[in-house]
C-alpha cells in the first residue's frame, strides 16, 4: 500500500509539473496574431474603414495585460482573471504606490518568473484619468483620443505609445503563467499608424 500511496504522489507531482510547464509554453508561443492594416483595404468608406482598425486594436486594449493596469479603482489587478491585486496595494498619488507599499518594493526591473512577479523599470498604475476597466471598445476609443484623458497625447504621440513604449511592451512578454496581449508589439504600433492616416474614426459600438 505504500508503495502504491508513494507512486500516486509521484504521478500527481508529475501532472502539476507537467501542467506548469505547458502553461509556461503556452505564454511563450501563444500569439493569437492581429489583422494586418492591409486587411482593411476592402472597406471603401475611410471613416468605417477606421473604425474597424480600431476595433481590431481594441483586442489588445480590452485583454488583462491592459485592462489590469488601467483599473476603474485605486487598486490594480492581476492574472488573466483581472482579479484583485494581492497583496491589496492601493494606486497613491503619483500611480506609484503608497510611501509605505511602493510598487517597486515588488516589482523589480525585470520578470521574476520562479516568484511569477512581473517587472519593469517605470512599473506603476495608469493615471484615473485612463481608466478603461468595463468600457466598451468605442468608449475606450474616445477616451483614448481626449488629450484630457490619454496623458496630453496627440493621436500621433498614440503611435510611439502603444507601438514602442517599452513598459506598454510588457503586455507581450509578461512571464511566467501568464497570457501575452494578442499579436505583437509592432503589430498593434501599426494598427495604431493605420488608424491615425485613415482619420482616427471611433466604432459606434
């Protein structure tokens, strides 16, 4: 009976290793690749044919990796469930943290994957004022494209943002356990090009 409780032990710590290996495969290779801005050429009308580039970059601006980071409220949250940051650390005044429980305390320069900790050198909360948590892919949109509401950028300076802003860059390599934005970096860069040349046009819904 031992040895039969002993080999089931085994067979069990087998499974979950096995389990967390192919989770860390799947945040590797899983792309779930992005529309091209080519994609869209069909569309005659250049105002709906804006519209739809958006839609489709709204798949990268909807996902956790984002959404977690541009919470409703003053706390952030975590994983592919957007569940409630743990430990509940508060968003303080300059998106940082609080003096007592800054974000860099945690969250190093780089990923720490053997702790599943993301990191990045400016890691922080996107201003209240860039909110997207339970907005709609229009609204997101226009709220996107309201300097009083996106950090004073033109659509222009949305191009760099999104397209190569390093700390924007995480969502697409996040580490261990966890589900990168879809496509690409430079993929999403160009959606944003292609949709500030077709006239920065929002989606009615």
């Amino acid at each position: 009976m031992k040895s039969a409780t002993r080999f089931q032990v085994l067979v069990s710590v087998a499974a979950l290793a096995m389990s967390g290996l192919t989770g860390y495969a799947l945040s590797k290779t899983t792309s779930h690749a992005l529309a091209s801005p080519e994609s869209f050429d069909s569309i005659g009308d250049v105002t709906q044919r804006s519209a739809a580039i958006f839609t489709e970059l709204g798949r990268v601006l909807t996902h956790p990796r984002c959404v977690n980071c541009h919470p409703a409220g003053d706390r952030p949250h975590q994983g592919d469930e957007s569940r409630l940051h743990q430990p509940p650390v508060m968003r303080g005044a300059d998106g940082h943290g609080l003096p007592a429980m800054r974000c860099s305390i945690c969250h190093q320069e780089a990923n720490f994957d053997p702790g599943r900790v993301p990191g990045h050198p400016e890691w922080h909360l996107a201003p209240r004022e860039m909110a997207w948590e339970g907005k709609t892919i229009p609204e997101i949109c226009a709220q996107i494209k309201d300097p009083a509401r996106n950090g004073g950028r033109t659509p222009e300076d949305l191009i760099h943002h999104i397209g190569e802003d390093t700390l924007v860059g995480w969502a697409w390599k996040p580490g261990y356990g966890r589900s990168p934005a879809p496509g690409t970096q430079q993929q999403a860069g160009a959606l944003v090009a292609a949709w500030v040349k077709s006239g920065a046009a929002c989606p009615v819904k």
